[in-house]
C-alpha cells in the first residue's frame, strides 16, 4: 500500500505542478488528494499503519480520518472536473 500510494501522490504532485497556473479551485482536487495520501503515508512510515480518529456515534458509520476526508472529497471533485468539464475530441 505505501508503495502503491506513493506512486498515487507524485502523480497528482506531476500533475498539480503542471496546472498550477490555473485557479485555486481548478487545482483544489489535486491539493486534496495530495495532502490527504500524505497524511496516510506519514502515518504508515511512522506508526505502520493509518491511525482512525473520527467517530460519528451519533451514526452507524466507519471510523475514519481527516486525510481520508480529503482524499474523498478530492477524487469526488476529480471525478466530476472529468464528467462536466471534458472538452470533446476533435
């Protein structure tokens, strides 16, 4: 998993470093998912696994973290710049 997340985080960091001239907002997904498989590969180099805080008990719900909030809502942002914003083959 750490090899296959780092892989996953310097993409989206090639990726970022080539789009950075465009908007904050353009660019949000890429930051997203940056910072949340960093917050999850610090924690598996330093404690060997992903350390779960957040639990909703108000819920039936999974115990989760911010960086894996942020890692959903990135790929969830990613998902749709894909389908509302893909420019037609010409």
């Amino acid at each position: 998993m750490t090899v296959i997340n780092s892989v996953i985080i310097v993409t989206f960091l090639v990726f970022f470093l080539k789009n950075h001239h465009e908007s904050l907002f353009a660019n949000l997904p890429s930051i997203l998912i940056i910072a949340g498989g960093l917050g999850n590969l610090i924690d598996r180099y330093i404690k060997g696994y992903v350390v779960d805080f957040i639990n909703p008990s108000f819920i039936d719900f999974a115990i989760f973290n911010l960086a894996d909030t942020f890692l959903n809502i990135g790929v969830a942002l990613f998902i749709m710049e894909i389908i509302f914003n893909a420019k037609p083959r010409t």
